[in-house]
C-alpha cells in the first residue's frame, strides 16, 4: 500500500500516561504510530493481579464486536486477561485495511496498552490475516532487532496464517483478491463486508510471514492450521513451521476449517493453556512499567 509499509516502526505515538488504572473491563481508543484510532476492549480475566494478557488479533472483515472473537475472547478469559481490538479500515477503527501490512501497528498499539495496564508478560494469538500480523510483529518488535520495548511480546499463537503473499491457489482466496484489488471489489467490501480497503498497492512488499519467522526466536512460537482450511492448504503451516528451524510448536487439527469462526471452545481452550504455559519462559528483558506504555482516550464500561 502506498502509505509505505510499517518497516520497524512497531509501535504507538501516543504520549505516555504515568498512572495504572483499576484492571476492570473497559473499551479504549488507542492512536497507532502513523496516528490511526483503533477501538479496543479490555477484559480482566480470573485474577486482577494476574501479570499476563493476551492479545486477539482478528481476521480480515472481523473485529472487536464480531461474534467468533467475542467467543473467542470469552474463552481466552477464564484463562487470563484479554485485549481485543479492531484493525485499521474495520469496525470503529479509522483508517483503511492495508490487508496485513501496517496493521503490526495496530497490534504494536494493544500491546502498549496491556504494558499500561499493569500486565508485564503479553501473549499475542492472531487468526488469518491477524496470524500473519502477529508474525511480523514479533518479528519486528523483538528485542534482538530494534524494537520498542514497549511493544515487545512474550509468545506468539499464528491460527491459520498465510506463509507467503499474494497466494490464489484457493477459490476463497482468488475471491478475496478480487475484494482487495478491484474498485468494485471494495465497494463490496465497504458496503457487504464492513471492510474499508486501501486502494493502492504495497508499496514496498512487507515482510513476509515465512521470512518473518526466522526473526522471532527465541520467543516461543506456536502455530495452529486446519488439516480443511478452504482458504491456505497444509504447506503453508508447514513451511512457517520450517522456517522456525525446529523453534516453533505445529499443531495441524484434525476437520478444521478457517480462523476463529472454524476454532471450537476447545481448541481455543488449549491454546489459552499454551500461552499461559509458555509465557513464563519468555525473556525477563521485555517486560515493562506501565509508565513507559501508553494509550489515549480509554473508558470503563
């Protein structure tokens, strides 16, 4: 997309507040780097004090009020505490969906705002388009490439991520490009789909999710495919597992389809159990005051 793509800059600019709020359920809006508003929700999970939080990254046309990530969060906060938010061009947010590109600063903008809260441990899950957003995030953001510390995660859940761009080898995919790169693609997009697209074309191509992998060690990395995903058949699980070079966890489910709306209770409960697992062995290096963290405009519901 011709805004440029979102590179290293990881992070959020809004100013830094200095005090921790009570952890109670509340919606935010918070302001990314490149200065985009994204509506987020907070929820606390089993315990007040507890130090981790978990991130949901949605797919493409999802968002914060969607009834699979709601579930999705639900699940996620027996377990822990919970942020979900709406990426750039869906929902409430502003802006428009660069399909994968500057949406790390979106994610880059939750994880500040759980650093805010109190949370010194953050785990992100990401689905689709949110899974190959997390990729670059942790890729991006890690400690051993320059990333704001602030933004910087603990362990990283990718559920049905592309591997590469610009891949057409399924119908739903063909369809989806259609959406993305025609203008009457978008209108149907805007008008059926609740999705505002950008309308030019990456401009540079980001990092892809398989070259991000090798970035991410040594957070611990899991990912999680559909052995029926109708949108990315099992090499693209396969090949992002590869590229961890035997630092990431594959679990290839059996009768799954696509993202949150095909992940049952379940599965959802079992991967909350690996991030609350994993978490723990996470680098003491990326944890942070709440006075270095920042959001804007947050209200308690």
């Amino acid at each position: 997309m011709t805004s440029g793509t979102a590179g290293r800059a990881a992070g959020s600019s809004v100013p830094p507040i200095t005090r921790t709020p009570p952890r109670v359920q509340r919606r935010a809006t918070l302001r990314t780097q490149d200065g985009v508003s994204v509506e987020a929700e907070y929820k606390p999970g089993p315990d007040p004090a507890g130090e981790l939080a978990i991130v949901l990254a949605h797919g493409f046309t999802g968002g914060v009020d969607r009834p699979h990530l709601r579930r999705a969060a639900g699940v996620f906060a027996q377990r822990a505490a919970v942020i979900t938010f709406s990426f750039r061009g869906h929902g409430a947010s502003g802006g428009l969906s660069t399909v994968g590109d500057r949406e790390v600063l979106d994610l880059a903008a939750a994880v500040e705002w759980a650093r805010f809260l109190g949370h010194t441990r953050v785990v992100t899950v990401g689905f689709s388009m949110g899974g190959s957003v997390v990729l670059r995030h942790a890729a991006l953001a890690g400690a051993a490439h320059g990333g704001r510390t602030e933004a910087r995660i603990d362990a990283v859940v990718a559920v049905s991520a592309p591997a590469r761009w610009f891949y057409r080898g399924t119908a739903p995919m063909r369809r989806l490009h259609w959406v993305v790169t025609r203008p009457l693609g978008r209108v149907v997009g805007r008008v059926g789909l609740r999705t505002r697209i950008h309308p030019h074309e990456w401009d540079p191509v980001p990092l892809s999710p398989v070259e991000s992998v090798p970035l991410i060690a040594p957070t611990p990395l899991l990912v999680v495919h559909g052995d029926r995903d109708p949108y990315f058949p099992v090499d693209h699980p396969r090949m992002l597992a590869a590229a961890a070079a035997g630092g990431a966890e594959l679990w290839l489910e059996a009768g799954m389809g696509h993202a949150e709306n095909a992940a049952d209770d379940a599965l959802l409960g079992r991967i909350a159990e690996w991030a609350t697992a994993s978490w723990t062995s996470a680098n003491a290096e990326g944890s942070v005051s709440a006075e270095d963290s920042a959001i804007a405009e947050g209200e308690e519901l």
